[in-house]
C-alpha cells in the first residue's frame, strides 16, 4: 500500500490536533512541555522601541539581512517600482551568527529574518521593534494556525515569512536507490564511512546538535547535559569525514558532485534539485528519527533607521500575489493563506511528508541559557 503523505501545511494542523491546541504552534515541539519556548516571549528586558507608521508609508531605502537564496529579486524590484524604496540584501548563514552580529552592534539593517526560536530570544534581549499594525494590514492573510505562536502570541514581533523542515539531500546515482533514511548517514561511521569527504553537514549549533540528538532517540530540545555530550561526541567523530559545515552553499556542493549526502532545509534542496540537470538522481527526505519543523519570521530590528520603509515591505510581502510569487521561487511552504491558491503545485507536492516521520518534527526551542551549551559544545566538536 503507497504511504499516505500529507502536505507540510496540513501537518500543522495535524501536530496542533495532537497536542489538543488550537493551532499548530501552540506547542512548539509538537508534544510536551513548551515553557523554554514561551516564557517571556512577549516581555523584553527593557523598554521596546515602537513605531507610528501608517499603511504604505516609506522613510528611506532598507537593508534586508537574510538568508542566502531566500528572496526572489524581482520581488525586490517590484517594491522598488511600487513604493520608491530600494532593497539591499546582506546574508547570514544561521540563526546564530545573526544574534551575535546584531547583539555586537552590527547597525544599518532594517528587517531581519529569524526562526521560530530566535525571535522569543531577540524580544527578550530587546533587539526587535514593536511593530504597527497600521503599517502591516495584510497581516490578516497570516493562515489561523500562524496567528499566535508561542514566540510571539499576538505578532507584535514578527511577521510569518515562510515554513519548512530540516533533513538530508542526497544523489542516489551516487549512494544507490537502497539506501537507509537515517541520520546514520552522516553519524554511522559503518554507513557514514564510505562516503568519507563527501559529506555536509549545517553549520548551525542548534540543527546540527539536534540532528544528533534526534539519532540518539532524545528531543531535539534536550538540554540534559549527559545526553547533549553525547550528542556533540557525535558530531565531533562526524566532523573528521564531512567535506564541509555550511549552512549556504550546502545544495551546490551536492549538485556540483563535491558531495553526495547534505544536511539542509527543505525548499533549498528542492529548487536545486528541480534546476538541476537530472533532478530524479536526486532527494530530499527527513531522516527516520524525525528532524526540525520551523517557521521563519520578518520582523524589523529596534535601532532601524527606516522603521516605516522596512514595515511597508513586510506588509508588501505579506500581499497575497507576492506572497505566492516568493513561495513560487524558494521552493518553502508559505503561512499565508490568502497566497495558497497561487502557490505551484509542485511546491506543494514536494513539501510532503511520510506519515510515519511526521509526529516526530519538532520545533526548536528558545533554551534560556542552554543555548550557551548547545553552541559552546558545537563549535568544540567540529574543530
């Protein structure tokens, strides 16, 4: 009998009605307990930089500070021709190193992009603008179900951007049709062994440590500090036959033939797959054990320059045509739901996910100050 795969949308909704909630990030772990991921979510250590500005209203060019290959450039222009304000992109490569560099005085950007759990982290730090819904009416295309996260529970922060999940691409030309769905690809050294140099793992403490965790038969969110040992052991004897820790140029190196197993998030794996010459020698799965489910954010730092500008283009992606146009591009799932009628099939077929993998995505939580381990033990094991 053929597995029933449910589109990634629908798991959301599948994970919410599991969890007894009313969307399907009341519970950001799809089970369990969801304190680290809400607790002062929405209360910022000090006083929170507001805004006043009104629909459409622009105060100058923005610096989106994104994630590499996650902006349809002529979405950039349209803004442009449609409002006068010019876009430039700079790139960071995790959620991370884009805490760092803002928490390091890094000035000149406008909107950022962060997941699910670094937006709970960058309110409490006081690193977000409160946003204005005057400026933001096409928040009401945001589906029900990404209406109040738990890391922002009215949208004060943040805007829904995109959604997706973590795994493994691999080219079966290279490793054989009959190969196992497991993250002992890469943490097997028996099965991790023969592709030795051909291997790519993110370089992203929270996703690389999970991934780990997940091998391991523990939550993604573990913070016991045996089991996160463990863990960080693993990666640490990974670390010897992986060509690569990237978190952006992950997809080339597998296309281009560098490597031949990848560890990296759905809908870049699925554009390159798509765009490249025999896209069938190619795949994108979650592993077995499970894997991260996540959501995206636009939302605009607190010493903006351009606080207007930069919610007018939150709001101009949130329209329902360039919402469907930038899904269309990145190959991600979008939480818009007036854009989901324009969405391309394709993208939606191929964001399906094994029903047998699908109660075992979690999302990643805001740990407090765990995070120190997660990232202190990562960036020890990988050398």
């Amino acid at each position: 009998m053929q597995k029933r795969l449910l589109p990634l949308f629908a798991l959301f909704a599948l994970i919410a009605a599991a969890c007894g909630g009313s969307g399907p990030l009341d519970d950001p772990a799809g089970g369990g307990d969801t304190t680290a991921a809400t607790d002062g979510a929405s209360e910022p250590a000090s006083e929170v930089a507001e805004s006043t500005c009104g629909e459409g209203e622009t105060d100058g060019d923005i610096v989106l500070y994104n994630w590499t290959e996650y902006m349809d450039p002529k979405l950039l222009k349209k803004f442009k021709k449609e409002h006068g304000v010019s876009v430039t992109e700079d790139f960071y490569p995790s959620n991370e190193e884009l805490l760092a560099k803002i928490q390091g005085g890094a000035a000149g950007y406008d909107v950022i992009v962060p997941s699910d759990y670094m937006v709970s982290i960058m309110v409490k730090e006081g690193l977000l603008m409160r946003l204005s819904r005057d400026a933001i009416p096409n928040g009401e295309n945001i589906h029900a179900d990404f209406a109040e996260p738990p890391y922002d529970p009215q949208l004060a922060y943040s805007m829904p951007f995109q959604f997706g999940t973590t795994g493994l691409g691999v080219d079966k030309k290279e490793i054989g049709e009959d190969f196992p769905r497991s993250w002992g690809l890469i943490f097997d050294p028996e099965i991790a062994g023969q592709y030795e140099g051909r291997i790519s793992l993110l370089d992203d403490a929270r996703e690389t440590m999970g991934a780990a965790l997940k091998y391991l038969g523990y939550e993604l969110n573990e913070t016991d500090d045996e089991k996160l040992q463990e863990a960080a052991d693993l990666v640490r004897d990974a670390s010897q036959r992986v060509a690569a820790f990237t978190s952006d140029q992950y997809s080339d190196f597998l296309v281009g033939g560098e490597t031949v197993i990848g560890h990296g998030f759905s809908g870049t794996w699925q554009f390159a797959f798509v765009e490249a010459e025999d896209p069938d020698r190619y795949e994108y799965f979650v592993p077995e054990e499970g894997g991260t489910i996540w959501t995206d954010n636009m939302a605009v730092l607190a010493d903006s320059e351009h606080p207007c500008s930069a919610q007018t283009f939150l709001n101009f992606i949130l329209d329902a045509d360039n919402g469907a146009q930038l899904s269309n591009w990145t190959y991600y799932e979008s939480p818009n739901e007036a854009a989901r009628p324009m969405i391309d099939d394709v993208v939606v077929e191929l964001s399906k996910i094994p029903p047998d993998v699908q109660s075992k995505l979690e999302f990643i939580h805001d740990t407090g100050n765990d995070e120190i381990k997660f990232n202190d033990l990562f960036n020890r094991a990988k050398g």
